[in-house]
C-alpha cells in the first residue's frame, strides 16, 4: 500500500515538474519569433482561414457543374378538394343550355414520390466563375502573405526594441553603480574637508535622477517584452529572453543596386495583377451570359390517390411516371443591365492599369526613401558612437582631474550629463538603423524570404 502512494506521489511530482518545465522561459532569436508569429499570431491565423474559405468557394462554384440530384415526397390531406365548374350538358344531353355543375377529380388522399436530375451541359457564366473562384483564392492567398509580412515587419521592430532597450539598461545600471561610487567618494572628501557641501548635492541630484531613469527604463524593459510577445501571438505572461545580440547584426549596404529586382516581389504589385485578372474575368461573365444555356432533366417517380387513407400505402395504387429532356434557355432583351455591367467593367479595368503606374511610382519611391534613411541613420550612429566614446573619454579625464584636486566637481557632472546624453542619442540612433534596415528589406520585398 505504501509503495502505491510513493508510487502515485512520484507521478504528481513529476507532472508537476513537467509542467513547470514547459511553463519556463523561452529563449528565442530574431527568427525564431519570426518562425513562432507566423503560427500564432492572431491576424495570421484568420488570414489562414481566408484561404480555407477561398478554397471552399471553389468546390461550391465546381458543384453548380456536377448532376444536382433531389427526391421530393409528400402525403397530402384534401380536406377541401378542389373542384371545378363544368357545362353539364357534357355530361347529360337533356340540361339546360348554360347550366354548370361543380365536379372534383380530386380524391381526399394523394401522395408522391419521384427523383428529379438536372444537369448542366453548356453555362458559359459557370466556367467563368469557375476561373474567378480560383483566382479569388490566388488572392487570398497573397492577402495571407501580406499578413505575414505586416508581422514581420512588427515583430523585428519589436525584437530589436527590446534588444536596444536592454543594452541601454544594462549601461544605465553601470553609469548608477560609477555615479553611486563617485558620490559615496565625494561624500568622504567632503567629510575629510576635502569637498564642498554643495558637490555632494550636484552628485545626489544626479544620482537621483539616474535612479529614476533606470527605474523607468526597467519597466519599459518589461512593456516592450510584452508587445513582441503581443506581435507574436505569445501569452503576456510567458516569460522570455532574446538570444540575439545587437553586435551581430548585419546592416544593408545602403548603395547596393538591387539589379535583379522585380516589381511583383512585391505583394502589393502581386495582389494588384490578381485584382486586375478578377476584374477581366468579371467583364468575362458579364460577356458570356448573352450565350444560351442548356441543362438536360430527368424526372421519374409515382404517384396516387384514394378516398380511403387505409388504401393510400398499398402499392397497387401508385402509378409510375417518367421524363426526360432538355432545357434551353435564350437571352434576348434585359433591358441593357449586361451591357452597362459590361461598360462598368471596363472602367474599373482602366481604373486598375492607372493603379499600375501609381504602384511602380510608389515603390520606386519607397525604395529611394528606405536606402536614403538607411545610409543617414548608419552615418548618424557611427557619428553618435564617436560621440558617446569621447564623452566618456571627457568624463574619466574630468573625474580623474576633479580626484586629483585639479579639477571641479561641477565639470564632473556636467561631463556625465553630457556622456549619459551621448549613451542616448547613440541607442536612439541604432534603433533608427534597426528600423531602417526592416524597411528597406520590406520595400525590395525580401522581408520574408
């Protein structure tokens, strides 16, 4: 018994560390919540179903090709049965000329059963629509890439957010820990004669705001985890880490010729060329409905009647019955609605070729706006850079001076701001890089190979 309970003890232990096991932090790089967005993330998902759905409509525009094949059956009650007003002479050579009598030919009980098969032979409407239907989900599809881009795009913006965000963090918290060790020196001298009150003060309004701002940045730290887990359809509360380093980062060259680029690697160009097949099949439809159509029909079944309900299941009274033929159906006059469609189409065909050129000019743009913001940001972090190393230099020369009895504190606090200034100018500029190279990826539409 008592090896039973160790043994079921041993199981819950173990569930629950399995448990705890997967509910533990996910370490992932840049692709790896790139790979881990395109699954989860919600607008993802929904695109997905878009294409399912598109793929449905094809097989419901196919089935109006295939034998629509139905039973009908019904028993029906007469409890009034229909009747008719007939010339009596018909029936008696002696009435009245005039005279009318009513007769029924309807027994109280009737009922049916009978097969009915319809079968399209020529619609030019339906081979169109066969075509459209594919092709709408040739849109769907690439709906569903644009969709993947978008998250992407986000994602990566998102992951070096908080790949910035935590360099500048950890600098933050070694600039507290320098101006925490400068103002407990500063207070020894000051205790020794060696120092002003009032240096003791400048360095305590420093340290204090630096407390702040490394308190804040903590929790931005946190609020810009949140949103890439967000972008990538991850639960708030998973807790993550970045695998990635901003050092290993590899940057465009913002001169590169992309000479082998293609308007339609672009989804929007690609989604513009499907719309325009949409739009010529559209005139398509509208041109084949002045063709006739043709369906081939068979009908069998049986029928009966009675005036007694106990007779109305005996097999000796249902009658059979049968047809088969064709169906032809000839358009002369709709009082011109197919040729004012037809004019409407040709419009919005004109509109589309217009939309072309508009698109060309629009990425040609996108493209030199992205490679100029791309070589102005990486000109403006390299400057940036320089400047946080000299001012550091500038502040561990002013910190040694003012150490040495040779220097002010005031220039001890001044080179600092100046040095924290820099330290953010610089991260705010590699951000601005970050982004930079994402777009000019997005705009030679190479995001998501």
């Amino acid at each position: 018994m008592k090896f039973k309970i160790s043994l079921v003890i041993g199981f819950v232990l173990l569930t629950i560390s399995a448990i705890a096991q997967e509910e533990g932090p996910k370490s992932l790089s840049l692709q790896e919540c790139i790979d881990y967005a395109l699954t989860n993330n919600q607008s993802v998902v929904n695109a997905a179903y878009e294409k399912e759905i598109a793929q449905t409509q094809v097989g419901e525009t196919l089935s109006r090709g295939l034998p629509q094949v139905n039973v009908d059956a019904g028993i029906n009650y007469n409890f009034e049965p229909q009747k008719s007003l007939l010339d009596a002479s018909n029936f008696d050579p002696s009435a009245p000329e005039g005279q009318e009598i009513e007769l029924s030919f309807q027994q109280k009980y009737d009922g049916n059963l009978g097969l009915s098969v319809r079968q399209l032979i020529f619609d030019g409407s339906f081979f169109v629509g066969l075509q459209a239907s594919k092709t709408y989900k040739e849109l769907s599809t690439k709906e569903h890439i644009k969709t993947q881009i978008d998250v992407v795009e986000a994602v990566s913006k998102a992951y070096y957010n908080v790949l910035v965000t935590e360099e500048r963090f950890e600098l933050l918290k070694v600039n507290y820990g320098r101006l925490d060790s400068l103002l407990n020196d500063t207070r020894a001298m000051y205790e020794n004669g060696f120092a002003e009150k009032i240096d003791v003060s400048r360095l305590k309004v420093q340290h204090n705001n630096l407390q702040v701002q490394v308190d804040n940045t903590q929790k931005l730290l946190v609020i810009n985890r949140d949103l890439l887990k967000f972008q990538m359809g991850m639960p708030i509360t998973q807790e993550l880490l970045l695998t990635d380093q901003l050092e290993e980062v590899a940057f465009t060259d913002p001169t590169f010729e992309n000479e082998d680029f293609n308007y339609t690697e672009r989804i929007e160009y690609s989604q513009l060329q499907t719309n325009m097949a949409l739009a010529n099949l559209d005139l398509k439809n509208n041109r084949v409905q002045y063709i006739p159509t043709l369906y081939a029909n068979f009908n069998y079944g049986y029928n009966t009647q009675t005036g007694q309900s106990s007779e109305l299941f005996k097999s000796n009274r249902w009658l059979n019955y049968g047809n088969t033929g064709l169906s032809l159906n000839i358009p002369l006059f709709d009082g011109f609605l197919k040729s004012s469609r037809i004019q409407k189409n040709k419009i919005q065909i004109r509109q589309i070729e217009k939309s072309f050129e508009q698109m060309e000019n629009t990425i040609d743009l996108q493209i030199n706006q992205a490679k100029v913001n791309m070589a102005n940001s990486l000109e403006q972090m390299k400057a940036q850079r320089e400047n946080m190393e000299l001012a550091e230099e500038i502040y561990n020369v002013t910190k040694i001076k003012y150490q040495e009895g040779v220097g002010s504190n005031l220039e001890v606090v001044e080179a600092d701001a100046d040095y924290k200034e820099a330290q953010t100018n610089y991260y705010n500029a590699l951000y601005d890089a970050l982004v930079a190279k994402v777009e000019l990826d997005k705009a030679y539409g190479v995001l998501l190979k």
